[in-house]
C-alpha cells in the first residue's frame, strides 16, 4: 500500500490536537486545572512543556480525608518533645489514652496533599531545592479523634522572587469534620523552589528580615524528633536521607520547617 502524502499544516493540526488530547487526560488525572491547557509553551516528544511559575498557577490540589487515632495522637506528641516527665499532668494527657486531648499545633499535619499535584515532570519544577517556608494556622474547634476529617487546599498566590532566588507559591487549606461539616482548622502556607526563579510573574512583596535577638536563648533542649515527626504524615525523603539532602545543599538532613514552631523547648503548655 502506497504511502499518503499529508499537507504539512495539516500534519502540524492533528500533532497538536493529539498532544492536546494527551495533556487533558493527565490534567484530568492529577487534578490539574484547565489553566495546564491554557498555559503551555512548547512541543517536545509530543508533550507540553511549562516553566515553574505557570504549573504552580495550574495546580489544584485534590481532596483530602484523614482521620487521627489515639495513636496518632500520641506519637505526634512524643515527636515535639512531650512525655519527658511523667508527673506532669499538662503533659501526660498528650500521650496517655486516658482523657487525651490532641496537642492544638498538629493541625498543621492535618489533611496534608504533599506534592501529588505537583506535575514536576512537566515543569522545570526540582523538587530536591523545593522547602516549606512559612506555616500558620487558626484553630477553630478542637481537633477530634476518630472522626473523618476532609481538607482542601487551593493555591493563593504564586510569585517569581527572580533568577537564582526562586519560585514562591502560598496556598490555604480548611479543614472540617468530614460527619457534621464543622470547620476545624484553616491552614496557611508557603513553599519555594529555590531553583526556578527568572520565569516571568509578580515578585510580590518581600517581608522584612527579623532581627536574631542579641542575648542567649532562655532554654536550650536537645530533642531526637527528627525521624519521629516524619510519622506525623510528612515523608518528604530531604528530612532523613543524607544523599538527598546533600543534594538540595545542605550537609546533613534538616528538620522539617513546620516542626520548628511545634517543639515546645521544655515549656509545659498551660493553655
């Protein structure tokens, strides 16, 4: 059968249309938005191609539902430094079953989508040099234990800090008891990849350095939470693999960015 000679614009309609088609099917199945469409650049291998800046617009993060155990409980508040004096009541019921209480600060783990939705592999995205930068929380409701929780995380701003500073992009997650509709918590947060700055968008506005105070800590506590509090939900690797934290540029692996306004340094939560 002879060979069909095919005009090349038309050619050039049917890659486009079959590329468009195979882009959809992968927004469709990573819960990407129709901004991935909307936004590509270029062709290569048949897939489209997107810088940083416009995949963390395109991202829309999937639903989330969790429940907490006592367990769960329970390891979150060994993981910040509790249970080191078992005749301390404030302390005693975060991590004994009998009348626990769940610790305010582990809303923070709550309903976490991770970076599922992050299609790096379709973007200049290195998720190696990609930290969690700022965290905050309003707590509405105290948090419940063995009840369905629903999270959902949207993207609130995405910012180019520019060539060799990086990506910033902040997101908001609000959780609610997944029975009664409840709103529990509304999270905050700020990611960054340090990597793929120079793209094009607003900078947005840079906060002011704060100050290191000029005298020696109140406290100081040597707490080995490092391995524990990756069981809390976060299993990013950068936090306990040598070789991948050496590849993100620090020599050893690091505490998680959360975890460092969770350790409680010693003092007894009389809240």
């Amino acid at each position: 059968m002879a060979g069909v000679r095919m005009q090349p614009c038309i050619a050039l309609q049917i890659l486009r249309a079959t590329a468009a088609a195979a882009v959809r099917a992968l927004a469709n199945d990573h819960g990407q938005s129709a901004l991935l469409l909307s936004r590509c650049e270029s062709l290569q291998g048949g897939i489209f191609l997107m810088n940083a800046f416009e995949i963390m617009q395109a991202t829309e993060y999937p639903q989330i539902e969790q429940s907490i155990s006592p367990r769960d409980a329970m390891l979150y508040a060994l993981a910040i430094g509790f249970g080191d004096d078992p005749l301390d009541p404030d302390q005693l019921k975060y991590v004994y079953e009998k009348d626990l209480e769940v610790f305010s600060t582990m809303a923070i783990t709550l309903c976490y989508p991770g970076t599922q939705a992050i299609r790096s592999d379709l973007a200049e995205i290195d998720m190696r040099k990609t930290l969690h930068v700022f965290q905050g929380l309003e707590l509405l409701n105290p948090i419940p234990l063995d009840r369905k929780l629903i999270g959902n995380t949207r993207i609130t701003g995405v910012y180019d800090k520019g060539a060799g500073r990086g990506i910033l992009w902040t997101y908001e997650n609000r959780i609610q008891d997944g029975m009664s509709g409840v709103p529990i918590c509304i999270l905050h947060g700020a990611s960054m990849c340090l990597a793929d700055g120079g793209v094009g968008g607003p900078r947005g506005q840079s906060q002011p350095k704060r100050a290191f105070p000029d005298r020696p800590a109140d406290i100081v506590r040597d707490i080995k939470t490092l391995p524990i509090y990756r069981l809390s939900g976060d299993y990013n690797p950068f936090h306990v693999d040598p070789s991948m934290a050496k590849e993100g540029g620090f020599s050893r692996p690091i505490l998680h960015g959360a975890a460092r306004s969770e350790l409680r340094g010693g003092q007894s939560p009389r809240r």
